[in-house]
C-alpha cells in the first residue's frame, strides 16, 4: 500500500555531527514537505517542494540546513553541524498540487547529545 | 498574524464516553481545515479535511464541524475506544498559497 517512508526511524549522533535523513514520497505525488516537530512548538514546516523545486524554505535555519531532492523518489534533510536544539522528530509529507491532502510518514527521531 | 489555537491542551475520558475538541483559527485566506490524530511515535493520519462551503463532515466516529463565519471548528468523538488516545491536530490551509497552519494539538487519553 501507498506510504511515505522514511529512513533512519532513529538517530542519536553527537553535536556537531552531520545528520542526513531521507524520504521516498508516494509515487506520482509532486509535492514533498519536511516538518519538525517538538513538545514546545508542535509541528513546524521546514521547507516543501513542488515537481522537485524547492518553494519555501523560510521555516529552515539556512546556515545548517539544507533540503533537496535529487529525484522525485527521494528527498533529503540535512543538517550540518547538528546541535542539541535540533532534538526533534522530523516528518515528510508528500501530497498532490491541490493541496486538498498530505500524507505523513513515519518521522525520523533526531536526538543531538 | 494567521494563527490556530485548540483546547483543551489535554483531555482525559472514560472509554464509552462522547468528547469535543476545538479549533480556532485566524487564517486568511481561508482554504480548509484539516484534523489528523497522531499516535505515539508514529505520523499524523488526517480523520477529515472541510472546505469553505462544508460545515459537517463525518469519518465514522469523528464527527467534524466548520463555522467559517467565526472561525472554529470541532471534531467531536463518539463512544471513545482506548484506540483513540492521540494527540489531535487541526491544520488551517492558507488559500492560495499552499501554506499550512498548525495547532498544537489535543492529547486525548481514554482510560478504560
């Protein structure tokens, strides 16, 4: 069945660490989202593309940020350096140009120690 | 400044029993409305989205409701089933945009 994947489920790495995660959206949706999720802040969006371009990425601190996708089966998160601050569980959702839905997937637990 | 409040913050319930979560939101341009349940450790999963003209729409036991005049919405539980502890989302839809508002969400517990 139709899913968003995402790879590592898990990851505890070290400050100042590179940190890369990876999404495969659901075949034929054009539109991929990177979201953040905290206790404190509730889900926050990154950066989202559309047809693999980026749109928006004014939710993403630039300077140790950086999102891509390389090819409509895959989207990338990365982070370098990773600090404590980024502690988080990281989404992607992939959706349709309309909008009208986004489907999650399973997130990536970010821990930075 | 396009916000979405939701209360309770936390709600606890016996199972069997009926619960309403709230939605307000100040997003405009409106395009729709949006609530997803999120388990522990796992994605969201969107229970309904309402456009503009929509004021109801159901998704078995959840019951969702719009008022675009005032702003709110709710999404109403029936006969809760420890299944149901989430946390609950409502995301607001800028129209034209494409840029998504989030609430904090409503962590639901139903204890048996």
């Amino acid at each position: 069945d139709a899913r968003v994947t995402q790879t590592p489920r898990h990851k505890v790495t070290e400050m100042g660490q590179e940190v890369t995660m990876r999404c495969q959206p659901i075949l034929g949706h054009n539109t991929v989202f990177w979201y953040r999720q905290t206790m404190m802040q509730g889900l926050e969006l990154l950066a989202y593309f559309r047809n693999r371009a980026p749109l928006d990425d004014s939710g993403m601190p630039k300077d140790r940020f950086s999102a891509e996708m390389p090819d409509a089966t895959l989207a990338t998160l990365k982070i370098q350096p990773s600090e404590p601050r980024d502690s988080a569980v990281y989404f992607c959702a992939s959706g349709i140009r309309d909008g009208t839905e986004a489907f999650f997937g399973q997130g990536t637990r970010l821990t930075v120690v | 400044k396009n916000q979405v409040e939701q209360s309770p913050q936390s709600l606890i319930i016996l199972e069997g029993k009926n619960c309403t979560l709230q939605c307000n939101y100040t997003v405009s341009p409106f395009s729709n409305l949006r609530w997803y349940k999120q388990d522990t450790g796992r994605g969201p999963v969107s229970l309904t989205i309402m456009t503009f003209s929509e004021n109801t729409k159901s998704n078995g036991r959840y019951t969702a409701t719009l008022d675009a005049d005032t702003k709110q919405s709710s999404l109403h539980i029936t006969a809760s089933q420890l299944s149901d502890s989430a946390s609950y989302i409502c995301v607001v839809s800028e129209g034209g945009a494409n840029n998504l508002f989030f609430g904090t969400g409503t962590r639901l517990t139903v204890i048996p």
